[in-house]
C-alpha cells in the first residue's frame, strides 16, 4: 500500500481564517519556511503505514456525509478527541467543496484528528497523510505546534488524492504527478535521469514528483487566495512550480486528461519518386506514442521516428503492409516520423497516438 505523507514542517503566515475542529478555532492556509539552517525530518513515501479501519473508527469519531454550500456531498469524519459539534464538520465540508477540484471530491473520505494521533495513522514524522488503496485523508484538526496549519496539511493531502483521481499514462500519476504538470515540470526526462525518484523512499522525499505536485496543489491556492508564497524548503528548489506548471495543474484539475489524441495521414508512393514521406507530429505531452500503417499488398514500408535534433528515436524492425512502432513521448514537443518505401507502390495511411 501506497501511503503519501506530508513531512514536519514548520508553518505560519495568514489567509482568511476558517473555522476548524475545537479547541482549536482558526486555521489558514500558510507555509513559512523553517530555518534554512535547521534538519528536516521527512516521512516515508513509498513505505506502508497503518491507518485505523472503518470498523475501528466506528466507535472514535463523528460526522459523515456533509451537503456543501456548492451543493456537493462531502465525507469528513472528526476524532472523538474533539467534542460533537456538526457545524465544525459542515465547515470543513464547504471549505473542501470550495477548491479547486473535480467529481473526485465525491470519492475522498477526510479523517480530522487531533495532532497526537497523527503519529498512529502516518507514521512518527508525518503531519499528516493520504492512503490512495481507500482513498483517506488523515490529516489534523487543528494547526500543529511547529507544523503546517490545518488547512494547508489538508491541501498537500487533497493534492495526492487529485492526483491518484487522474491519469498520467503510462505512469501512475499519485507517483509522477498529474499528466500536464508532470510535462511542464519535466518528470520524465529527470526521472531518466536520475535527479526524481518516484514512489522514493524517505531519503528521497525531497526529490518525489509525488510530493511536487501535491504541494503545487498548495500553492495553486495560495495564489488563488492572492497570498505570498512563502520559501520552498520542503522540497527541492527544481520542484517549485512555475506560472505555466500552476496553470497546467489546473488544467489537470478542471479539464483531466483521459486518453490518447488520434491522428491520421495519408500518402502515395508512385512508382518513380521519391522513396520517402516525413510527417511532423506535434506532441504537447509526456506519454506514449504509437505509430501504425496501412499500406495494400503491392507496398511494403517501413518506420522511423525522429526527435527534433534529427536522431533517431526507434525504427521497426521489420518492413511490410502494417508495421507499427510504440515509443514514450519524454520531453520531445515534435516527433518526425519518417515511412520508407522499401518495395511496391501505391497508397499508405498513417496513424499517430499521442498523449
């Protein structure tokens, strides 16, 4: 089991207050960078903690199914450490339905607990934490002493579940990020690289596009809400997201991608002339792409993609009536693909699948 968690950081700075889970009676939403010279102690990404069972909750919490002021259905659930007060749940509840979000907010179920029992849910240097096999925040009810503030806990949170809500094929996108963000912050190539780890352990919590894109999320609010963001010091620097990452988040958020974009060409080979056909292929994502052909009986041809420098990506192996090439788009904003007559003539049809 997958279990994103939100490391222990230090926080504050202001955004409008809201109310949250008693005794505590204001959260913001606000990060303030802790002392650059101070140790971080960052929670595990890839390794499994505990979370309660439903059933063992039944008898420690209250709340449930909220209807928000957006008219949406939202299930908050509060520790039984914080007296019965449905109002509180009810605000939690509108303050979730009022970000940014998309029908995965149906599907999130949110435990507010008090910040002592987040050690048993997450892990000992977890703030808080997302489990994607049930789809559970678990995340404080109130702003943790030398911690994020609620809100902001709740944000990074809510960023993991957005993320495992969409697709980034043929990644997971609650490890590499969200499919338009993952491609304006580079996942791929620095993945390949070496310099992102995916699903990475503790050590690498710093280096997760998992963890970039759910503090993205945080960010993408704080600019909203016309707030100053403060210093990047949970993450790496290269992971801070730029205006166009912001505004492809968003995208992911308002408008997901869901599936390949289909293209088709054709072409003639005549008996004289010349033997190939290149066609540029635009490639705005990350992802794969698959190449296929057409051609009657009496042509055989063979394929070949190209990067914009002009080197080769992949070739078929094999010429014939309908060879096909798969390859991952990585970085590439075009792709050439290059069809050779090897025998014959006549007509061809190209197919290009790209993300």
């Amino acid at each position: 089991m997958l279990l994103s968690c939100l490391a222990t950081i230090v926080a504050s700075a202001v955004l409008a207050p809201v109310a949250t889970a008693k005794p505590a009676e204001r959260v913001a939403l606000q990060l303030e960078a802790p002392d650059p010279a101070a140790s971080l102690v960052l929670s595990s990404l890839a390794h499994p903690r505990r979370t309660r069972s439903l059933t063992f909750l039944a008898g420690s919490r209250w709340g449930g199914r909220y209807t928000a002021s957006t008219g949406e259905a939202v299930t908050v659930y509060t520790s039984d450490a914080y007296p019965v007060d449905q109002a509180v749940g009810q605000r939690w509840a509108d303050f979730l339905a009022g970000l940014i979000h998309g029908p995965e907010l149906a599907r999130v179920t949110v435990y507010l607990v008090h910040p002592s029992e987040i050690p048993e849910e997450c892990g000992d240097d977890a703030a808080a934490c997302y489990d994607p096999s049930t789809r559970t925040i678990v995340t404080p009810g109130e702003d943790t002493p030398d911690g994020p503030t609620a809100e902001a806990a709740l944000l990074h949170e809510y960023g993991h579940h957005l993320a495992h809500s969409r697709s980034n094929a043929p990644w997971p996108a609650v490890e590499w990020g969200t499919k338009r963000w993952a491609t304006a912050l580079g996942v791929c190539g620095r993945v390949r690289a070496g310099t992102l780890f995916p699903g990475g352990s503790a050590e690498r919590y710093r280096l997760s596009p998992a963890e970039g894109v759910a503090e993205s999320y945080r960010v993408l609010h704080e600019r909203r809400a016309g707030v100053a963001t403060p210093l990047w010091t949970l993450l790496d620097g290269s992971l801070y997201p730029s205006e166009a990452a912001l505004r492809a988040l968003e995208l992911d958020v308002t408008t997901p991608w869901e599936r390949p974009a289909l293209t088709t060409f054709r072409g003639n080979f005549a008996r004289t002339g010349p033997a190939t056909r290149t066609f540029r292929v635009a490639t705005p994502l990350d992802g794969t792409m698959v190449v296929s052909t057409r051609a009657p009986s009496t042509v055989s041809v063979s394929l070949q993609l190209l990067a914009p420098t002009g080197t080769t990506i992949v070739t078929s192996g094999l010429a014939g009536q309908a060879p096909s090439l798969t390859t991952d788009v990585c970085g590439q904003r075009t792709v050439t693909v290059r069809v050779r007559r090897v025998k014959g003539s006549g007509p061809f049809t190209l197919q290009v699948s790209r993300p």
